[in-house]
C-alpha cells in the first residue's frame, strides 16, 4: 500500500474533520465549498480529457488538483480514488486509466448530494 | 509578520489564508511559483513563506532555488506543502533550501506550530544582525563621541583623495585640536572633559554637509574631510567650525567649560598626487602654525611654507597641542 493511501481514511466525507480543518469557521467552510462547487466540473472535465488523450502526465496533473480539492474537504474516499489516477498517470499506466476514472467518478456522485446538504446547512 | 502563500489550488488558498489571518498573519496569496519568486527575492518581501510543491511557472523547490541564491538579504524561512511523502521527495525537497515542509491537508494547530519555529528563526536571525552590526560600529567608531575612529576615518580620506585625484576635484583635510584641552582636564574634571568632546562631535557634524566625513583623531585631535569643494568653501567652512565650536561654553556637570579650537586646513589640489601620510602631516603642521598664532584660528598648509614648518622643534609642537 502506498503512503498517501494510508492516511487517506476510507470515509466519504467526514465532516467533523472539516469543521475542525476550518476552526469551526462556518462562513469559510461555506465558501469552501462554493469553491468546489463551481471549479468541479472544470476539473472533472480536464480529467476525462486527460484520460481521453493517455497523457500520463496530463492525468497526473489533473488528478493532482482534484486530490488537493478533496483532502481539503476532508472527503477521504474520493481523494483516494482520484490518487490511484494519478499515480497511474505518474507511472504511465495508461491501461488502468479508465477503470480507475469509473471508481473517482462513482465515488464524487456519492460525495456531491453529501456536500450540498453541507452547504445548505452552513448557509 | 508578513507571510507568503503560493498555492495554484483556489481552495488551498482560500483555506490557509484565513487559517493565517485568524491566527495575525498579513498575508499575500499568489498562485503560481514565478509570482512567489518575485515576492520574495526583493529585499523588503515577506520573511515568512509557504509554498505548494506542485505549481506552474515554477514548482516549491524552485522557488527555494532563486531565494537561497540571494545572499546579502535577510534570510526567508520557507515551508513546503506537498502530499508527496517519500523520503526521496522530502530530501530534495529540503535540499533545495526548504526549511520545512507540511503535508496536506494540514492540520491548522501544527500549521501553526511549524510557522512559530520560523518565527523562532526569524527573531535569532534578527538578533544575530544586530549583534554584528552592534560590533561593526563598535569596530569602526569612536566609543565616546561616535564619531568616525582614526583608522576609519584615515581610510576614508585615503579613499577621498585618490577619487579627487581621479576626477581632478580638490578634497580639504582639516586637523582640529581643541585649545588648552589638559586644562579643560584639569580644571573641571574628566567627566567634564568627555562632555567637552562629545559637544565637540556635535558641533563639528553639525558644521559639514552630510557627506563630509568627521571622525576622532587622537584624544582632543579630530579630522574633517570635506569632499569635492573648492579652496574658498574650504576656508570659510573651517573659519565657521572654528565659530562654532568657541561660540558659547560647553555646558557640562562642572558647569560651562569655554572652549575653542585650532585648524590646520589643507586642499589636495594646492598639493599635487602626494601620499596620505605626507598630507596629514602637513595639515599637522598648518594646525601648529595656528597654535603658534595664539590658537583659535585657522592656518592654510601652502607647499610654499611647508618646508619651514616642517623643521619645527618637534618638542614645541607637542607642547603648543596641549
């Protein structure tokens, strides 16, 4: 098992983590989210590009923002995934690209409806 | 205390910002590496920085590169952020001149802890610069009157006279010797006596322009050097320090001590391409003729009359100085 794989805990989001990452700042952990909301689809975007084109280290780029994106919102489960990508994308295994692209984007449907109920919450 | 962020990750930044803030940072948030660089190489930029390893433009370790090549400044404690873990990442990752790295996402309390050890650094830092600047002055000025000390001042003459050689501009030497200063000694007491100088250095800086140089010659002996003036400025700014220093008694523990003093002044010009040495002598000399002239006035080295001065009995010169 990789570094980063173990301490990435395998929750989909855990939001005691995140309002203690924030000092319990609700109106940042709003707008942490906002954040997210609006540069996801960009990202998610770029990643199935990169996926698309088999440019490891496109993945690797993408995979990495997402990653930095998701840890920050404490979302374990779907850092993880996105991780594998870019793991795969730094060592050029472009034949585990699209399986390993199916299981981020399984677990971000999951993670996204959780995040929205976060968000209303803190509005 | 100013610090740094450069993080190409919108909420990265947003995050550590506000964590920064709260916790009395100042705080400049930039997103690519070049940007960090260019924040942090001049010498008034932030002291304080923490850098995502992974940015475009210029990664962490690069930006660690260009802030460690500048070597006069102050020195900049940086701290990468990575979710790179290896040793490998983290030795050429400190190895590029990181002092310290932080994997992400970051825990706020020791994100905070490891920016208060930079800050630890910083202040040591600071009071090393101070201690050795504290040393060079020491090293360079008179402890009493903290004016330039006599080998200083020496240079800088050394240094005046070859640049108005060179330019063919004249520099004014002038050797002033506070009159009966053993007296001043004698009568009010050596507190009184260091009170007399110290006024002495006041008057004497107050009386040259900013970039004269005024330094303590000897014990009562001080030595002005008056750059890039002509022989009629260099008379009267002498015949004016020698006002300004008899105008009214030095107020002092003892009371007032009235003092003067007496100034041998000497212009490059008059002299030709002629060794340091040789010239302080000569003013030395000139300040003997004013001595011998009752003091309290001033008296031009010529090359006419310097001969004749210079084969006084040496005994009376030291004699008259007193």
């Amino acid at each position: 098992m990789k570094e980063t794989e173990k301490r990435l805990p395998n929750l989909t989001f855990d939001h005691a983590e995140l309002l203690a990452r924030v000092d319990n700042d609700r109106e940042l952990l709003h707008d942490l989210l906002a954040i997210f909301k609006h540069e996801f689809p960009q990202l998610l975007k770029a990643l199935r590009q990169a996926v698309e084109s088999g440019d490891g280290k496109l993945v690797a780029v993408a995979a990495h923002t997402l990653k930095g994106m998701l840890l920050n919102l404490a979302a374990g489960q779907a850092a993880a995934a996105v991780d594998r990508l870019e793991q795969l994308g730094r060592s050029g295994e472009t034949a585990g690209f699209q399986d390993a692209l199916a299981a981020f984007e399984r677990d971000a449907t999951s993670l996204l409806p959780q995040l929205d109920a976060c968000m209303a919450e803190v509005h | 205390m100013r610090i740094l962020i450069a993080d190409d990750e919108v909420m990265s930044r947003r995050l550590l910002q506000k964590t920064l803030e709260r916790a009395g940072y100042e705080v400049t948030a930039v997103e690519n590496g070049r940007l960090a660089a260019d924040q942090l190489c001049p010498a008034d930029g932030p002291r304080l920085a923490l850098l995502d390893w992974v940015m475009p433009e210029l990664d962490g370790p690069g930006v660690c590169r260009e802030v460690r090549k500048r070597t006069e400044q102050s020195y900049v404690y940086m701290v990468l952020l990575t979710s790179k873990e290896s040793k490998q990442d983290v030795v050429a990752g400190l190895e590029s001149g990181a002092d310290d790295y932080l994997t992400k996402p970051f825990d706020p309390e020791e994100l905070k802890a490891r920016l208060r050890t930079g800050l630890r650094i910083l202040d040591l830092e600071d009071r090393l610069v101070e201690a050795r600047e504290k040393m060079r002055f020491q090293a360079t000025h008179d402890g009493l009157t903290t004016l330039w000390n006599s080998g200083v001042i020496v240079d800088l003459l050394g240094r005046e006279l070859a640049r108005s050689w060179r330019e063919h501009v004249s520099t004014s030497i002038l050797m002033c010797d506070l009159d009966h200063f053993k007296s001043v000694n004698d009568t009010f007491g050596h507190l009184a006596g260091d009170e007399v100088l110290k006024e002495t250095a006041k008057r004497l800086l107050a009386s040259v322009r900013s970039y004269d140089f005024v330094g303590r010659y000897g014990g009562e002996e001080f030595l002005v050097v008056l750059n890039n003036c002509n022989p009629a400025y260099a008379l009267a700014r002498a015949e004016e320090i020698r006002k300004a220093i008899a105008q009214k008694p030095v107020p002092s523990s003892s009371g007032p001590v009235p003092i003067t003093m007496s100034l041998g002044l000497l212009m490059s010009q008059e002299w030709g391409y002629r060794p340091v040495e040789e010239l302080l002598q000569q003013a030395d000399a000139a300040l003997y003729a004013a001595k011998a002239a009752g003091r309290n006035c001033v008296r031009v080295a010529s090359p006419k009359i310097s001969s004749a001065d210079s084969d006084s009995q040496p005994q009376e010169h030291i004699r008259l100085r007193r």
